[in-house]
C-alpha cells in the first residue's frame, strides 16, 4: 500500500507587487512599440508576436497579484499541484499567472462544544462541555490532509472530551476516591490532559491547541437529585467529624487543665459524667439546659 504524502508547508518566491506593477507598466509599453512596428513593412511578423503572446500574458499577469494580510496565508497550486505557501505579508506577485490560490487564516479561534451525555468511570451520568482555543500552524496541512478543518476540529474535540470524561469521576464519592483526580475537584489537571489529547488529534491537520477547559460540567438530571442529596449527607457527616474531634480536643483539654492545677480529683467515673456532659454541650444543634445537682454524683 502507497503511503498517502504529507504536506507541509514550503516558503515560495516572491516579489513586492509594486515592482510587478512596474513589469506590468513596461509590457503595457512593449505592446504599444509593438503596434508601432506593425506599421513597417519588414517588421509586421515580429509585430504580430509581440502583440498576441505579449498581450495574452499582459491579461494573465493580473492574476500574479496577491494581497497577504496579517496573521495570513495564501497556498498556491499549479494545475492541482502543490507548490508552496506565502507567509509574507503585504502586497506579492508571482511570476506565474497560473497559480491557484488559497487563503487560510493563521488567526486564533476558539470553538466551544454542544453539552455531551457521557457516563464517568463510576458510570454516573454527566452532562460535560469544553472550550477549545486553536490555530492553524500549516496551512498546507490544513487545507490537503483533512477534509473541512474547521469541523474536524469540532469533531476530534468532542472525541477527546468524551474519552477523557469516561477516565475519571465526577467527584470523590467513596473514601477510596479522595486521593484521586476528578472532574470537578481538579480542573487545572483535566484541562492539561485534555489539552494534550485533542492537540494529539488535531496535529496531522497542522493545528495547535493553546488551551482546553471544561466550560460546563453537572450530573444528568436523572440522577441530580440523588446525588444532591449525597452531597449534603456528605457535608453534614464531614462537618459533625470537625465538630466531634474540636470537642474531644476540648474535654482532653479540660481534663488535663483540671488534673494539672489540682481543682478537683476526679476518679473514673466522675471523668466519665464529666466527658458526657461537655460532649453534649459541645456537640448539640440546639442550646442545652443545665441541670443542677445539689446532692453528690451518686444520689
């Protein structure tokens, strides 16, 4: 099997239009010494040369112009064959007339893809969307290895966002996954890994990738609700877990405060009432009321 040719892009010669437009200006002034000499007798086959090629390549010299903007390229063709690329702004002109010319912008676009229903590596359903920043780098492998570049890069992006969504949780469900990468815990991550995946897939089209980010991300409806609650069981216990060990840390605290200073000696049991009651203190929604005891611990 032949291998398909890849095409990159090769400077081509040119001159400033201006000193074209000079060359233009003499052939205009050739052609009419031409007419002149048609007058004489001895001259007329020269004449009549000088007229017919000279005139046909004074009308196809306006095709030698080429005006090359800012951040632009113009690729050029000879009879379906590749020739080279122009780089160089400003005002050009060929030589040959007979060039084909294609403009491809090198400007910086950025492409936002639709809302993707993808399932994450714990198979929940998400809803995940992603903004592409890209450039064309070659334009000659922009406009011959791939078919429309523009919607090749729409389609090999949202390829790269799906495959990254599917290697990663939405977020630390269990407590196995806290050490983890997730997609919305790490978003600096995510967005270096999917920048690289889609500017691997966008190279053999002569396009860079300056950066990639996920623009929307959220749990499919079907499932929002559940996983609205878990996250608010999830924020309760973690909240109940600093509030128990900021208690215990207190009661310790008391203990060591009372022991120290000889206020009180307290045995085993004493410690425990008094544990229990600061814990309940402490670790209540509501306010506590006291209870006073005027006898001993054990009436």
């Amino acid at each position: 099997m032949v291998e398909p040719v890849r095409f990159k892009d090769t400077p081509i010669d040119s001159i400033s239009g201006f000193v074209g437009l000079i060359l233009h200006l003499a052939l205009t002034l050739a052609l009419l010494f031409g007419q002149v000499l048609w007058a004489s007798d001895w001259t007329w086959i020269f004449a009549l040369l000088l007229n017919v090629f000279g005139g046909i390549y004074w009308l196809l010299m306006w095709n030698c112009y080429a005006v090359v903007n800012p951040n632009e390229a113009v690729v050029t063709q000879f009879f379906g064959k590749y020739v080279g690329t122009l780089n160089q702004q400003g005002f050009r002109f060929f030589i040959n007339p007979f060039y084909g010319k294609t403009r491809i912008s090198m400007r910086i676009n950025n492409f936002e893809s639709s809302k993707l229903k993808v399932n994450d590596v714990n198979a929940n359903p998400v809803n995940i969307a992603a903004v592409v920043v890209w450039r064309v780098d070659d334009a000659a492998e922009a406009l011959f290895e791939v078919e429309h570049y523009k919607h090749y890069v729409q389609i090999q992006s949202e390829a790269a966002l799906r495959e990254m969504a599917t290697k990663y949780p939405y977020d630390a469900i269990e407590e196995k996954d806290l050490g983890g990468i997730t997609l919305s815990g790490h978003q600096d991550v995510i967005a270096t890994e999917l920048q690289a995946s889609v500017e691997n897939r966008l190279s053999r089209a002569g396009i860079s990738v300056l950066e990639a980010r996920i623009s929307y991300l959220a749990y499919s409806t079907e499932i929002a609700q559940a996983m609205l609650r878990r996250q608010q069981a999830s924020a309760v216990v973690a909240a109940r877990r600093e509030i128990v060990n900021g208690a215990v840390g207190m009661v310790e605290l008391a203990l060591e405060q009372l022991s120290e200073k000889q206020i009180i000696d307290l045995d085993e049991d004493k410690k425990a009432t008094m544990v229990s009651n600061l814990l309940v203190v402490l670790c209540s929604e509501t306010d506590t009321t006291p209870v006073v005891n005027t006898g001993t611990l054990y009436q």
